[in-house]
C-alpha cells in the first residue's frame, strides 16, 4: 500500500502543515505551505458542490417518477446517472469537509476505505452511465427498426442492473492494489496514480478513454443523420425538425462534453504520472493537481443544471416540485394530470434515417 495510507495519514491538524509530495515515490516532499486561502476556498467549492448536487439530481429523479411523459428507457439510464452523482454528495463530500476543517484525516481506515470505495463507485458509474446513454440516443436515432426490440419495457432495468454489476467489478480491484488511499493534498480518500503505473494505465484506459470514443463515435453518427436530415427537410415539406427535438439531443450531447472537460486534466495527469512517475509525478504542480481533482468532483452537479436549463419538460417538472414543496396540499397532485399539462407540442419530432422515422422527444 502507498506510504501515505489513511492509517499513516489520521494524524493530529499540525502535522499536515506542510503540503506533502506524491505518495508512492522516492522523490522529496514538495515541503511547500498551504496557501491561507487554499482551505476556505476548498470548503466553499465542495459546500456549493454538494448542496446543488443533492438538490438537482433528487429533482431529476422525482421528475422522472412524477411525469409519465418523462418514464421512458432514455431517462431511466437519466435516473441512474443522477443515482451516481448523487451518492457521492451523501457520504464521500461530507467526509472530505471533515478532513478540510481537521486539516487531517480522523475517520479512521474504515471510512477512508469505504470513501474511496463510495467515490470510485460515483465516477466509474456515471462514465458507463453517461456511456449507456449515448448508445441508447444511437440505436433509438441510427437503428430506429430495432430499438424497441432492443430497449423492451424490461430489458432496461436489466442494462441498468448490469451498469453497476460492472462498476463494482472495476472497482474492487483498488482493494488488492492499494490504490485507495488518503491524500493530503485533497484531503480525500481516493485512486492513488502512483500505486501501480500499469493498473493506472489500465484504469485511464478502460473507464475513460475507452468510453469516451464509444461516446464520440455515437454522437459523432448522430450528428452525421442530423445534417442529413435537415438537408433533405429543405427539399421535402413534410419533413422538419422542431426546436425541442433539437434541444433534446443538444441537451445529452453537452451532458457529455461537460463531463468529458470536467474530468480530462485529472485523467491526463494521472496518466502521465502512470508513464512514469519518478520523473513526472514530482514535476506536477500541486496546484494543478488539486484543481483537476476539484473540477472532477464539481460536474457532479452540473448535468441536473443541465437538464434544468436545456429542456424544458424537466424545467417545467421542477418547477411543480418546488411548488409542492412550498404548497405541501398538492403533494397527492396525479403524476397524469402533469404530463397532460405538458401539452402535445413536444410529443412528435421526425426525424429521418435510412430505415424508419424516429422521434427524437421521446428518447
């Protein structure tokens, strides 16, 4: 296990005064005072973080349950993504103010490994969730003839299902590696990049470029029909697009580039460090290594903002929880009478392939 374990790390506020270097190597701590404002800044980002996480993907997944019109297999893999942000806005965030305000670790192993475990859990899950939906929009857009044979009523649930079943298969490795570990300088227990170069390698790979080309190549065949469609709309009447059909594919479309932007600098590092980590792992900036990892933990609670401001049938379903919420006499409201109120301009959209005409507002 790296040097800087959570039980080498549970130590007293005074002794983290000095910032650490990269655990794991032979090269000398970096030695360097914590900047005055480094802590304070730190809390607030995380505080903001896990306030809007919680909120907005607990409104994401009571908009789904509530409005019929938004229950369909796009938005369950929705749902299961919002699971993911949201569960590391419950345990592991909540851990990490604890170590700001300490200035240390004072969980204890336990927790720090159940951390990590929770955090890894959150990342790796929203990739193949963000992944999942993707390849949904692409099958329902590219091969609409087979798309309801694919995504029947129950087959969904089972996606899902086997979505996670993978994430803790990626996971529980980090337990006989001695990758999940606490480290100062973020104060969190999380992936160590210098626990093993190859395992490092092998995670950069599998659970971030390798879903993002899978991502790529589906928007990519997506925008493709897109131009297609829109050019043979100018020839043919009877062929449009409606401005919320777009909105519909733009919206999971920036789900993904925001992600993709969000976690980029830290898998970049990590893997450069994976390259080779005597050499390169000290020539990293420590504030450029805490920046990548705080800009990763704060698109957890970007994509319900998303959704919020790009569709508006999830807009509209906030709204009414809000109003629940301040007005708990309409709790029972029937979640049938919201979709009807929802009004059937967004209920068609064509759009043209090769094989069958597919409508984008219900994916």
């Amino acid at each position: 296990m790296p040097e800087n374990g959570s039980s080498a790390n549970c130590r007293e506020a005074g002794e983290l005064a000095v910032r650490p270097g990269w655990p794991g190597t032979r090269g000398a701590p970096s030695g360097s005072a914590r900047p005055p404002w480094e802590a304070p800044a730190l809390s607030a980002v995380l505080i903001f973080t896990t306030a809007v996480d919680v909120v907005g993907n607990l409104l994401v997944i009571l908009s789904v349950l509530r409005n019929r019109k938004l229950r369909n297999a796009g938005n369950l893999f929705l749902v299961s993504l919002a699971s993911a942000d949201l569960m590391v806005a419950l345990y592991p965030y909540p851990l990490i103010l604890v170590a700001i305000f300490h200035d240390g670790w004072v969980l204890g192993e336990m927790h720090c490994k159940a951390s990590g475990f929770v955090m890894g859990l959150s990342v790796i899950g929203s990739v193949f969730n963000i992944t999942a939906i993707a390849i949904n929009r692409y099958c329902y857009i590219c091969h609409s003839m087979a798309y309801h044979r694919i995504y029947q009523h129950w087959h969904t649930p089972l996606y899902i299902c086997l979505i996670w079943l993978l994430t803790v298969v990626a996971v529980v490795p980090n337990f006989f590696m001695g990758s999940l570990a606490y480290d100062p300088r973020i104060y969190s227990c999380t992936f160590i990049q210098t626990a093993s170069a190859p395992f490092t390698v092998a995670v950069v790979v599998f659970h971030f470029l390798l879903p993002i080309t899978v991502v790529f190549f589906c928007y990519l065949r997506i925008w493709v029909l897109v131009l297609q469609s829109r050019r043979k709309a100018k020839s043919e009447t009877k062929l449009h697009w409606r401005p919320s059909g777009v909105r519909s594919f733009l919206t999971m479309f920036l789900v993904f580039v925001i992600s993709a932007i969000c976690w980029a600098p830290l898998n970049c590092i990590s893997l450069a460090v994976a390259i080779n980590p005597e050499e390169i792992a000290p020539q990293v900036p420590d504030g450029l290594f805490v920046t990548s990892y705080f800009l990763a933990y704060f698109n957890s609670c970007l994509n319900a903002i998303v959704y919020g401001l790009l569709d508006q049938n999830f807009r509209r379903e906030y709204k009414k929880i809000v109003s629940v919420l301040w007005n708990p006499g309409h709790c029972f409201q029937d979640a049938s009478n919201v979709s009807q109120a929802s009004g059937p301009q967004s209920q068609t959209l064509p759009v043209v392939n090769a094989q069958h005409p597919i409508q984008i507002d219900t994916l």
